[in-house]
C-alpha cells in the first residue's frame, strides 16, 4: 500500500473529535498516547518475557505502530501534508546531516 492511498482509507476512519475545539491538539495528543503504547509494549517485552521478541509479540507491537501511524497520517492531513511529503521531507534532513557529518549531536537545525 502506499502512503497516499493508507492516508486516504485512514481519514475516512477519523471522528473529528476535537480539544476545546482543536483537532490538532487530538492528533498530538493521540500521537503520543500510542507511542506511549508502543514504548509500554517494550517495557513489558523486558519485565514479563526477559527481552525476548517472538512473532506474535512483534505481532502486538505492529499494532501499536498502526495507530501511531494513524495519528500521524491524521495530524499530517489536518497540516497540508501528504505523508509521502513528510517521508521525503525526513529523509532529506537526514541525508543533508549525514553529507555534513551531522547524524550524532543534537538541535534540530544541526
């Protein structure tokens, strides 16, 4: 599937819900809600199951990954981009970080 087309399908999905009347403030929130959910999966990889990752695991953490990715395709959409935009966008920061040496460091504009 590509971006364009999960972005699509994804916003057919979305309620609209809004924070005091902002949906940005949903998609954020949301957004780091599930990735909570996905740093709580790896916690627990280490507490319960002494690190070790199986397929049906990784199956639990892949979906946790989906609703980060709906909320970022969410938030995304609610900005103007396309999340093939956002995608192209990264890689060229990090390409130019890497062209100047700059992958490890801090800052955003390094």
């Amino acid at each position: 599937m590509q971006f364009e087309e999960y972005q699509e399908k994804a916003a057919s999905t979305d309620l609209k819900t809004s924070i005091a009347g902002n949906r940005i403030v949903y998609y954020v929130l949301g957004l780091v809600d599930e990735a909570g959910e996905v740093a709580g999966k790896i916690k627990k990889l280490y507490r319960d199951k002494e690190g070790k990752l199986d397929d049906e695991y990784k199956k639990l953490i892949a979906k946790e990954l989906g609703d980060v990715l709906w909320y970022l395709s969410a938030l995304s959409r609610k900005l103007g981009f396309s999340l093939s935009q956002i995608a192209e966008m990264n890689l060229n920061k990090l390409n130019s970080r890497k062209e100047r040496g700059m992958l490890k460091g801090n800052g955003d504009n390094r």
